[in-house]
C-alpha cells in the first residue's frame, strides 16, 4: 500500500514481501541486530532496515549500502546525503514502524512520526500508565466498542508524537483532550497535524510537527 500526500509518503508492506538484506547493516546496526533475542524481533528489526535503505537509495538515486543513517541521541534515525550530492531529497524525514508482520514507513517533508498498532494488543487497563488521569477516565466511560477505537487511535497518536519530537517531553508532559468527538493534543503547545490510516484490524497514525 501507499499512500501520497503533498506532505508525506506512507509506505506499507508485509514483511515476508521485503528483501531482508543482513550486508545493507552497519556495525552498530549489526551489533543490535546480534542482542536481539527473540528471532521474531530480529527479523522486524533486519526487514524495517532493509525497506527503509532500499527506499531511501532509490529517492537519493545511490545504492542501499551506501546509506548511512545517523542517529540522535535517543535512537532517531535520520539520512543526509552527501556534500558532494546535487540531488535533494523531497521528503527528507521520515519515520519508521512495525507491528503483526507489517512494516510501515513515511517519508516527509517535516519532523513526522508513524505508529502502527493492531487492536487486539491493546488493553485499557493495561496501559494505564500511558495515559493521564483524565485520558483514562474518558475512555473509560466509552462504550466497549467506541473505547476500543479511541484507545487505539489515543495510543497510537502519542506514539506518533513521540517520535515525530523526538522523545522531547515525556509521558507525564503529554495530554490530550476529548473534544467534539476527537482527540486534540492539549500539551505540549506543539504545531502539529494527525492522519490516519486504518489497515485490517489495525491503525496507522501519522505525526508532522512543523
């Protein structure tokens, strides 16, 4: 699947359709490659960072092992091309993530952040943490269907906003609130915008801060 927007690009694919190519690795991409215990975890981890390099080599016109992405200090990756490059990068950020043999990446023309989460692996009471007090009792007080469809789209948009920001605020800095039938993020005072995708018995949700 994709998607076009004059904002962002959404990719979707299955995994077992990706190319997953162990050499398109770097050292440090190898070595938590290797820590990974769980081989289902390793091949997300090998496929997401496979698409990602294939994609992002055929926008740049090079090869995918010569991608090198950099990454900020809480784990970010981000792709510059070289100096000595004439080509630009329409969408240059991007954001990456995976869920029930799926991966979903998108490239845009802002800071973005993508979530995807398949709802029978989300549990109200489970991710209490996650949400304030108020987020909490909103859903709450849902009706078992309605709660449901706003947990996952509640979670998933914090997850994106997370990302998108690059884990600048933390959980307890992060609220939304439940108007005219939506969530609306409340703090931080960030210029953002949320888009949805939904995808079998899952959602995508998208992040652009600009």
């Amino acid at each position: 699947m994709t998607v076009m927007s004059d904002k962002f690009i959404l990719l979707q694919k299955n995994i077992s359709k990706i190319s997953a190519d162990l050499t398109l690795l770097d050292k440090a991409e190898r070595k938590r490659y290797d820590r990974l215990l769980d081989d289902t975890k390793k091949l997300e981890f090998l496929a997401g960072r496979s698409f990602l390099k294939q994609e992002l080599a055929d926008m740049a016109h090079i090869k995918p092992e010569e991608v090198q992405l950099s990454l900020s200090s809480d784990g970010k990756p981000s792709f510059q091309l070289a100096e000595s490059d004439s080509n630009e990068l329409k969408y240059p950020h991007f954001s990456i993530s995976h869920s029930g043999g799926v991966v979903v990446l998108v490239f845009a023309k802002f800071p973005v952040g993508v979530d995807l989460e398949l709802e029978e692996n989300l549990r109200l009471e489970s991710l209490k943490p996650i949400f304030t007090a108020k987020e909490y009792s909103v859903l709450e007080k849902m009706p078992m269907a309605v709660q449901q469809k706003e947990l996952l789209r509640l979670f998933t948009m914090k997850e994106a906003f997370i990302k998108a920001t690059d884990k600048k605020w933390g959980l307890d800095q992060i609220s939304f609130e439940w108007i005219k039938e939506e969530w609306h993020l409340q703090r931080p005072t960030v210029n953002c915008l949320f888009y949805f995708e939904e995808t079998g018995n899952g959602l995508i949700s998208i992040c652009l801060v600009s």
